[in-house]
C-alpha cells in the first residue's frame, strides 16, 4: 500500500511577502475570511484561519470561503527548489530575520502591534502591517531584501492577557502574499515564529513535530531562527511551516497535491460537530470546517459529507464503511501519538486544532488522512495535578480516556478505540511508545535539538554554527537558567512519569473499557 510521503526536517512559520527569488503563482486568493486586504482572523481559533489563496488547479476566482481572487500574474521561469524549502526549515541552518516596520524600536513596534487587536473579541481579524525584511539566508550565506511583509501578532490571547504575562514569549505571523498577491518565499506563502505558551524549552512543539513525523503522521516542518526588530534583537522562535495552503500538501503528498483540505480550531464552527454527521447538506460543515488549499463547496459533498455519516452510523454499518474513508493504521497512529504525548488540546482529546485530508495516490481509493496543528499544550500536564491557578484538571490523561482537560474526545476516536478496532489502537501506542516515547529517545531528542550547531549566514556573538542554547544564553528576553530547567523538567521528570503510566495502561489496554476521566 502506498503511503504519504514527508520527511523528517523540521518546521516553524514566519509568514515573509516580497521576497527575492519568490514566485509568483497565477490565480491565488489574496484575501482570507472575506475581508479583502488581511490574511487571515485571529488565531488558534483564528491562527490558521487564512482565508483561501486558490491553489494551482484551483479556480482562480474560487471564493469558496470568502477570499478575493488575486490577479495573474507571470509565472518566473526559475521556480525555489523543494530542497530550498527544507534548507529553510532544517534543524542544520539558522534563519535570521532583520525586520523593519513603524516605531523606532522594539518596544515601539509591540505597541504598535496590540493596538491593532481587537480588546474583546480573541477570534476577531488581527490586521497585518507592512514591514521590510532583510533575510540572512544561511545556506548561501547571502542576504535577501524582501518589502511588503505583512506581520501580525500570532495567537487569539487578548491584548490585555499579553500584557500581563510579560515574561511570556508570544508569537508573529509573516505573509508573503498580503501585499503582493501570488509571491511565494522558498514555496512558502506564510510563515509563523511560535509563542512560548508557557514552554520553558522553546522546543516542545517542534519536539511534538518531530517524533510525530517519524511516526509517518504528516506535521508541519519546523525548527529555530532568530529575529531582529527595527534593529533590537527580539531573541529565538520556533519557525514552522503554514500547514493550510497547497506548498504543505504538495510536499507532504506529492503523489496527490489536488486533494481536499479542511481546517477545524476553536474560533471557528463548534466542537461537537466535528467528525460527526452534520446532515445532507452542505451548510453546517462549511460553517464548521474551514476550506483550505482551493478545497471547495463541492468537495464537501463528494467527500466530508459520505466520511460524516460513515463516522456517525450505527455500529455494524460504521465497522464495513469505515475502512472505505480512512486507512485504519494512519488515524490509529495519529491517534496513538497525541493522546501519548499528551497534547491537551489536541484534535484527539479535545476536538480542536486538525487538518483533514482527502488523499488517493496513484489511483489507490481515496481516504482521510488526519494530522495536528499548534500543538502547544504538549507535554504541558503532569496528568496528576492542576494545570495552573484556574484550577483546571487534567485527570488522569488515560489513552483510552474520554474526557481531558480542554474538552472531550470526538465520537469518531472513541469508536477507533472500541472493539473491533482497539487492538490496533493498541498496537500503535506501544510502537510509539517503543519507538518515540521512551525516556532514552526523548532525552536524545532533546538534547540534539539544544546542541546542534546550526548555520548561520553571519556568525552570531562570534560563532558561525551556535546551538540553541547557545542562542537562548544570549537572548535578551529569556532566561538560560529557566531554559535549562524547563530541559530538566521535561527529560527528567514529566517524560519518565508519563513513559511509566503508558507502560501501565498499556497492560491491560486491550481488555480496559474507555475511561471517563
């Protein structure tokens, strides 16, 4: 059987427009929900929500969701190779970004930048401004001018929660097409440079990325830069890849890039609805889903409608359907990994944050593949104690649980993890398990990613290759100690506690009955 094709690099967006060398592609959608001139509405529930840009293939006027069809453009002869690509998300190199945008300084520009949020509304639009950018490119160690940058604040935190953590770390959105429509940065529309959420390390969701890539689930690249804002050196983000436009598919599935995409968080539709039977017509899943990648109304009835009523039917017709809609080996890994993990706010916990998409290589049948976004909360729980000072549980964090602490698991994973499909769901915790979630191959991870050298265009404080540690250590907004303590909390505690209840629930997974949490 033929199966997805990704690599093992890494990824984290920062979304850049007006790029040297970047292409422009004919017939892309500038718009994002409708509102012509932004890229996109808030984050998390509105992080990723970036309107459709239509694909090659794709209609060129397709307003689908609401974008606003970009002009043709002339399409350059010299497209950016897939290897410029992975050089631009591979752990080996360090990206750098010189941003230049209104105030005279940092601090200037973060003021700017909140007072563009809407103080009430966490899913309301959050506007891109212009700003230039100067890229220190470190696998030809030039330096590449790109003008027109739409940059915005990442996240749906609210300007005044922002304000009140102050040594929180939070994240940008880069575009590349919101002022120039159709150009293109290393295949790259958007860009994204991650928030800390709360992680000491910096790392976990490029951690996450990683072992789940390997475990054949296709997550966003992702890996580490350093940016500059109006001169001041703002510090070191985790840099990933956009996971909803068509340079993901076509690097993740390149034996079919057209396929149909769809996007569920939690500013959009309502988790209940998710990967249940939404009704005949096209309506409620368009209000639910967004449509990503020149995915279409038409696709939901061809494909998203005839999967949600298999996914919803009555037990015995839900056991002879399932199999012609998804690969039970794929969602059955996917699954494995998150609850694992675990990620608290995951698709398979929560219902939130995931992608949905309908793949048919080479003329196999076509199926759903399922894979995570903004996998923040990874790693974040003991499972044993409260989250924080809201008091928030987050029980026992059991792999065949139900209920977690940010929601409950879709119907659809708790009928993946009944008879006569929980020996298989079993199965791939323990491969993961095996493979991934031990306390050997964490700490190996870990500690790669913290002392790799990585190269630089420019030496950085006088080295050409520093390591991530080395880049925290001279960070003006983090802190070395807490870095290495958030290190040490990880490898030496959270992920051995967790490795060992994995090895309890895994004894009698086979027989247990779902938990109620």
């Amino acid at each position: 059987m033929m199966k997805p094709h990704w690599t093992t690099a890494l990824v984290l967006p920062f979304a850049l427009v007006g790029c040297t060398g970047a292409t422009p592609v004919p017939g892309d959608a500038a718009g994002s929900d409708g509102h012509a001139g932004t890229d996109g509405f808030g984050d998390s529930g509105a992080e990723g929500a970036e309107g459709p840009e239509a694909e090659e293939g794709a209609a060129d006027d397709d307003t689908s969701t609401g974008g606003t069809a970009e002009p043709d453009m002339p399409v350059e002869p010299e497209l950016p190779s897939e290897s410029d690509a992975e050089n631009l998300f591979s752990h080996d190199y360090l990206p750098v970004y010189r941003i230049t945008m209104h105030g005279a300084d940092w601090p200037e520009a973060w003021d700017y930048l909140l007072d563009q949020l809407d103080p009430d509304d966490k899913c309301a639009k959050r506007p891109f401004i212009e700003a230039d950018v100067a890229f220190e490119n470190p696998w030809t160690g030039e330096v590449e001018h790109h003008e027109q940058v739409g940059f915005r604040v990442r996240g749906h935190d609210l300007p005044d929660k922002i304000l009140s953590e102050p040594d929180e770390r939070f994240g940008f959105k880069m575009s590349f097409v919101e002022y120039v429509p159709g150009r293109r940065f290393y295949s790259q529309r958007r860009l994204n440079f991650l928030s800390s959420e709360r992680d000491d390390t910096l790392m976990r969701q490029c951690l996450v990325y990683d072992m789940m890539r390997d475990f054949e689930i296709p997550t966003a690249r992702c890996n580490f830069a350093s940016v500059y804002v109006n001169g001041d050196y703002v510090g070191v983000f985790a840099h990933v890849e956009e996971r909803d436009d068509g340079s993901y598919v076509k690097n993740r599935f390149p034996d079919d890039p057209k396929g149909s995409l769809y996007e569920f968080g939690d500013c959009w539709g309502d988790e209940e609805n998710v990967l249940v039977d939404l009704g005949p017509d096209v309506g409620p899943y368009a209000e639910t889903y967004q449509l990503e990648a020149g995915t279409v109304d038409t696709d939901i009835l061809t494909d998203l409608i005839p999967f949600s009523h298999c996914a919803s039917a009555p037990h015995q017709e839900f056991v002879g359907c399932i199999e012609a809609h998804i690969q039970l080996d794929e969602w059955h890994r996917a699954m494995a990994s998150i609850l694992s993990i675990p990620e608290m706010d995951g698709w398979a916990a929560s219902s939130s944050n995931f992608l949905l998409y309908n793949y048919g290589p080479k003329g196999e049948p076509r199926r759903f593949v399922v894979f995570p976004w903004d996998v923040d909360r990874a790693f974040k729980d003991t499972c044993e104690e409260n989250d924080d000072e809201d008091g928030n549980l987050s029980g026992p964090c059991h792999i065949l649980g139900q209920s977690w602490e940010d929601g409950t698991s879709p119907v659809l994973v708790d009928r993946l993890r009944e008879p006569p499909f929980r020996a298989g769901f079993c199965a791939a915790v323990q491969a993961f398990v095996d493979q991934h979630y031990n306390p050997e191959a964490i700490t190996a991870r870990v500690t790669d990613l913290r002392t790799r050298p990585r190269l630089a265009a420019k030496p950085f404080e006088g080295v050409t290759t520093p390591s991530m540690e080395y880049l925290v250590q001279h960070d003006p907004l983090w802190d070395h100690a807490r870095f290495m303590d958030g290190v040490h909390d990880l490898v030496e505690v959270r992920a051995p506690a967790r490795y060992a209840a994995l090895l309890d629930q895994l004894i009698e997974c086979e027989v247990s009955p779902l938990v109620a949490n």
